[in-house]
C-alpha cells in the first residue's frame, strides 16, 4: 500500500492510498464471506456456500461494493498510523479509482490538530484570592468548636434564628393529612430552613404557647411534591436558647488535646492557612492553565470543542443520574436557562482545547517524556481505579493501540507542573505569594479539633 500527505488549509490534510489489487483482494473474500452469511444458497448450510457460486449468481461488483465500503476504513487507518497523523475529526473519503477492478486508489482529507508554538509559557503571573487567615477567621473556627459542644436552656424571649422550637407540626394537602409532614415534640432549629421557608418566618419572634396556621409551597428538595401547596398547624411547646461554652483554659483543656485558649489559637491559625494553602495550589494548577490557554495563538477547533463539550455534558449526566436528577431539573436547582448553560459548557470546553494545545507545546519545546516507570505507575493506578489487574489493562491498552495516548497524558501532566513551578504567584494586590506547605503539615491536618472547611468538606 502506497500513501502521501498534502497539506490543506484549516488544519487539514489530503491523504492520498494506493492499494494494490493483490493487497484489495482479502477485502473482497471476506466480503463474499459475510455474504454467504447472510444468504441461502440450496444445498449450502449459511455461510458455506463456496465464492464462485456467489459470483456467478450476485456478480463481482456486489462484493467489490461490500470491500470498499468496509475495507477502506482499514486501509485509511493503517494509513493514518504509518503517517503519524494525529486526526481529530472523520473523514471524508473519495474513491479515485478501483471501484469495478484493478488497484483502488482513494482520497482522505481529515482534519488533524494544530501544532502551535507558545512564546511566553516560562514566565506566567497567576493572581490568587488566597490570604493568611485573619481573627476573625481563627475566632470564627473556634466558635465552631464552641457550637459543638453548646447546651440548650429555656428561653423566655422571643424566637430567632438559631433558637430551638419544640413544636406539634401538622401539615395538610386538600384536608387530608400529610404524615412526612406531620410530627410532635419535633425539635426544630429556627433559621435551618428544614420544612418550608414560612415556618421559619412564623416562628421568629413567638414564644410557648402559639399556635400558627399558615400554608407554603414545598422547596424543589421535596422532588415531585416540589410546589404542592401545603397547609400548616403549629403548636409551639417550648423554646430553648443555644448557650455556647465560656472559652478558657480550663475548657480547652477538658475538650481538647491543647491546655491553653493561645495553643488552641495557634493550632487554628496553623489547619486554616494549611487548608488555605492547599485550595489555593489547586486553583493555581486551573489559573495557570487559564493564563497559558491565553497565549495559544490559534483558535480552538471546533472539532475539538465538541468532543470535550461531548465528553463534559457526559460527565455531568452521569452525577446527576447517580442523584436521581436530570439535566432539567439542575438547569432549575441553578437557576440556568439552557442556552445560557450550553454557552458556558462551550467557553470551559474552548479554554480547555486551548489549554491543551499550549501543554502539548510545552511538551514539544522542553523535551518531556514520560518514562516507562511513570507509565507503569500510571497503569497500575488506572487499573486500580478500574478493579482489574494491571497486567490485564496493559495487555488491553497495547492491544488497542491506547499506550501512546497514556504516555502523552503524563507528559502533560509533567508540563503542567513544570508550568506551576515556573509560574509568578501573587495575591489581588500584586504581592507575590509563597504556596510551600510548612513543616509538619500532615499532623496539623489530622488534629482533634476540626476546622471548620473540614466539616463541610465532609459533609459534601
């Protein structure tokens, strides 16, 4: 088999294949197989009937028709391997010659993607939100740790938020009684939003002893009973007040591992920067790549853009399914029309092409490769993500043809992080940032006292 490239305008090129009629001629056997297959020949059981008695009853050019239509994808990729393409779109092929016998000749144009220079990749400034945490900040986490361990006493003063209601709830549809809905001595945390946003709002200033009809609508987390009109009875019981314990060395002491409010203090100070420093490391990988994407001096091919808006509009439907939701009830929970969001899937799908092409620059100018050690870490971690054994999803991956592209994600990887550590940090005002994690990081991550990012990372 014969072929040449010609470079086109657009990214594209013509592929030009010379098969030679010897070379064509397993095509078309296989193509009297899967003929045979699929028709009855007296005296033949399907598939048996021998090729001459096929061609002497449909004609050659039957066959011939079946090997073009279903040979020529091979040839075309055996073609696209031998010439190194790196082809992100089909096809669009046109046979030249060989469509009633002899050698088959065909043109390929197919787009490819752009090779680009990046100037300027080696000296990226990033800005970062990321800030030293401030008193509030460590009085806000101590507090948390105060609301831990708070006691409720009565209250005489009118209900706000934060107090606790003890309550008799019936709620209604119609007249009839609705029992997920319904409850008695139900201690309820006034502010928390857990029924219906009405119920907060007719608890706050009353006291023991009041007794509230009103009727709300169910919030979209009631699912399909979201927007029922619901009629509520509350009879308050009770009301208690959330008392936090006095902060002292004695409490601390009693409740923590440290045996001063000050140690306490520092050992706050120090989780809230380490988590600071951590979020603001993995939004400096996105910054990093948004300001390279920046520098890529070609545009995104659309081609490209649809396979990751494709990939990511997947990726989403997938979580989502796993919740029980589809895309039109997130585009609600949101508070998204749909083009709007198609719109920003296809801004983070651009920026993401880009982004790539710029790494893949980055890879060419500065000679990375990943070795065969990193390519075996990588398996290794891919197969435990897929619960197979490495040496299956190797053999796997070699046999499809997929190591290359494994090896290409690591190199990209390691340009990224060449990226990051090259790149000029700097807060909102221009000052330039050091991200390091200090000494010791890990025991200050795993203390007793929680921070509070760490509890609503858990709760997520």
């Amino acid at each position: 088999m014969d072929h040449s490239i010609e470079q086109l305008e657009g990214n594209k090129v013509k592929l030009t294949v010379a098969v030679p009629a010897d070379e064509f001629e397993p095509a078309i056997d296989a193509a009297f197989r899967k003929l045979a297959r699929e028709v009855r020949i007296p005296g033949f059981r399907p598939g048996k009937a021998p090729r001459r008695l096929l061609e002497a009853r449909f004609g050659p050019e039957v066959a011939r028709e079946h090997a073009l239509k279903d040979g020529l994808p091979e040839f075309y990729a055996d073609a696209v391997v031998a010439e190194d393409l790196d082809t992100i779109a089909a096809p669009e092929i046109e046979i030249t010659a060989g469509e009633e016998a002899g050698d088959v000749e065909f043109e390929a144009v197919v787009e490819v993607r752009p090779v680009v220079h990046v100037a300027g990749y080696d000296s990226l400034r990033v800005e970062l939100d990321y800030a030293a945490p401030d008193d509030a900040a460590i009085t806000a986490q101590l507090d948390g740790l105060r609301e831990r361990f708070a006691a409720l006493s009565d209250s005489s003063e009118p209900i706000v938020d934060g107090d606790y209601a003890q309550i008799d709830l019936e709620g209604s549809v119609d007249g009839a009684p609705v029992d997920a809905l319904s409850a008695t001595d139900f201690l309820y945390e006034v502010g928390s939003a857990m029924v219906t946003p009405a119920l907060d709002a007719q608890l706050r200033g009353t006291g023991p002893g009041a007794i509230l009809e009103f009727t709300d609508a169910l919030p979209e987390r009631f699912g399909e009973q979201a927007g029922t009109e619901v009629a509520f009875r509350v009879l308050v019981k009770d009301a208690k007040h959330k008392v936090l314990p006095e902060l002292t060395d004695a409490w601390v002491g009693e409740v923590t591992e440290f045996q001063t409010v000050d140690e306490l203090r520092d050992d706050a100070a120090k989780r809230l920067d380490l988590v600071g420093r951590l979020q603001a490391q993995m939004a400096l990988r996105d910054r990093v790549l948004e300001e390279l994407s920046g520098l890529v001096p070609v545009e995104a091919p659309e081609a490209l853009v649809g396979q990751e808006m494709e990939r990511r509009l997947h990726d989403l439907l997938h979580r989502l399914e796993a919740q029980g939701l589809t895309i039109p009830q997130y585009l609600m929970a949101t508070g998204q029309d749909q083009q709007a969001f198609l719109d920003g899937v296809r801004a983070g799908a651009t920026q993401a092409v880009l982004a790539d092409l710029g790494l893949r620059s980055v890879v060419a100018d500065q000679e990375i490769e990943a070795t065969d050690e990193e390519l075996e870490d990588e398996v290794e971690r891919l197969a435990e993500r897929m619960g197979e054994k490495p040496a299956k999803v190797r053999r796997d991956f070699d046999r499809r043809g997929v190591l290359g592209a494994v090896r290409s994600d690591i190199a990209r990887g390691k340009a990224l992080q060449y990226l990051v550590e090259h790149a000029t940090v700097c807060d909102r005002d221009g000052n330039e940032l050091d991200l390091a994690l200090p000494e010791a990081s890990t025991d200050a991550a795993t203390s007793q006292t929680d921070t509070a990012t760490n509890e609503e990372e858990s709760e997520e």
